[in-house]
C-alpha cells in the first residue's frame, strides 16, 4: 500500500482536496457547467454532506462528490489518478449506488432522478486522445436508438488533446494535469486548495479519515481471515492449530470465529470479523 501523503503534499487531484474544495457550491456548480457545457440554476448538498462519504461506504468505496440540483437531477463527480482496467466496472457501481440512494423502499421507478457520474481521469483510460468521453445507454442494432434511462456517464482526460471543449474546460483540465493555474476559476480553485491545507479544521477531517481508511484495511485482513477458516469448514476445528500458525492468530480466535460462524450463518466475512474486533476492542 502507498504511503499516505501529508495534508501539505495534496492536490487537487487527491480526492481529500477535491472532495473538500467542492463543498464550496459557486466552484461545484461552475464546474458541472463547464462539464456539461448548460446553465444550472441551483445545487444542493444533501444533508450531512460531511458524513456522505460515510453513508455511501460499501467497501472501501467512497463518492467523493455528490449533488443534487432544483431540476430532479444528481450529480457523482469522482477523481481518478491510478491507471487500471477497473473504470468502466467503476461506473457502473457508482450508478448502480445512485439509483440505490435515491429509490427508498416502497417508491416507484418514475421516483428515479437524471444522474451523471462524471470521472476527471489524469490518464487516457480510453487511449483515443479525446478530452471528454460521453456513454449513453443505446441499442445495438440501431444506435440512433436510445434506452431513455436518463443516466449519463462522462469521463474527462486531463491528457486529452482531441474534440472541441470550451477553453475555460481546457484550462480546469490543464490544472489538473499539474500545470500553473491560468483563467479565473482555476486561480480560485487553487486558492480554495491552499486554503484547505491550511485550516485546522480540515486537517482534523484529513487525520480522520486516515485513521478510518486504516481500520477498513485492517478490517479487510481480518475478512480474508474469516474466509480461510470457513473454507475449511467443519475441519477447522482439527486443523486449529495449524491454521493459527498459518493465519498468525491465537488458536482461540480460530475457535471464536467458528463460534460466530455457527451462530450467524447469514453473516459475511466482513460482518464476522467486524464484531470478532469491536469484542476485542472492548
């Protein structure tokens, strides 16, 4: 695992920065405008927007940010600065978490909202050179054809060099990628970023989450742990001692997993090592 960087040593394309900068509602709505290029007359931020990340946690996954506006629409802007496969899938889950939020028990599917997922991405992770690309749900045999489910996906590339976007777009985009800020809303962008590594009250934020994003690391060893015993089953117990050694656990914890398993069936690993550690934190 990366070494977890100092508040000091952040940009804007750490999502701890992005996320805090774009809690100021005149640069989020700006910057959804510029993304999607149409006046918008008015955001909100649900409310707790401090704990939302939290409230959308489902391991290990976090939405950075996440707004609504007065037009029945949601908005999920995420960064993304490592280089992998997973993108598309990435999209999908956050939709999915979405539509999930938004349609509470018992409400119809016309309660669904519009939703974009929008991902600055400082790498190509299409490789055709494109600033900007658009998804849309439409059918195979006729691509004139749309599906109509009123979600979008953007995906901006702070490497991009091809397709026609407005130049202050192009500069947001140039900032990322780490050059000096250069129009009026990437100077104020940066001086909402300098400002955050400064507040005390943001560093406390900052100090939290690191700690938070530890536990879950922990927590996620402890799961693999979990899935290893129950995998032996029944033979756990006559293999006890061997797997503690293996495991680097106290054979008694073998057995309190066991116990746990036995008496929650419907439990996951992660829900079975969780409360193994809040007893042992107790």
């Amino acid at each position: 695992m990366a070494k977890r960087k100092r508040l000091e040593e952040l940009t804007i394309t750490d999502d701890f920065i992005f996320g805090a900068v774009m809690q100021n509602p005149a640069r989020c709505k700006k910057l959804l405008e510029m993304v999607l290029g149409m006046p918008i007359r008015e955001i909100r931020y649900p409310e707790l927007q401090k704990s939302m990340k939290m409230r959308y946690e489902s391991r290990g996954i976090r939405l950075d940010v996440y707004v609504e506006d007065d037009q029945n629409t949601v908005y999920n802007i995420e960064i993304q600065t490592s280089s992998n496969k997973n993108l598309p899938r990435r999209t999908r889950y956050y939709r999915g978490m979405i539509d999930l939020n938004v349609l509470q028990k018992g409400m119809g599917y016309k309660e669904l909202k519009k939703s974009f997922v929008i991902f600055f991405c400082t790498y190509d992770p299409f490789g055709s050179g494109r600033y900007v690309y658009t998804f849309e749900s439409r059918c195979v045999e006729e691509l004139n054809l749309q599906l109509g489910d009123e979600s979008r996906i953007i995906v901006l590339n702070t490497k991009g060099r091809k397709g026609e976007i407005s130049r202050e777009l192009r500069e947001l985009l140039r900032y990322m990628d780490g050059d000096e800020p250069d129009s009026e809303y990437t100077k104020n962008l940066h001086r909402d970023v300098e400002a955050v590594k400064e507040s005390k009250e943001w560093r406390r934020e900052y100090m939290v989450m690191m700690e938070r994003d530890r536990n879950n690391i922990d927590l996620g060893k402890y799961a693999e742990k979990v899935a290893i015993i129950r995998g032996f089953g029944s033979e756990s117990v006559d293999a006890k001692d061997k797997l503690a050694k293996t495991l680097r656990i106290q054979p008694q914890t073998v057995t309190l997993i066991l116990n746990r398993i036995d008496a929650h069936p419907d439990w996951d690993d992660e829900e079975v090592a969780e409360d193994i550690l809040e007893e042992e934190e107790a």
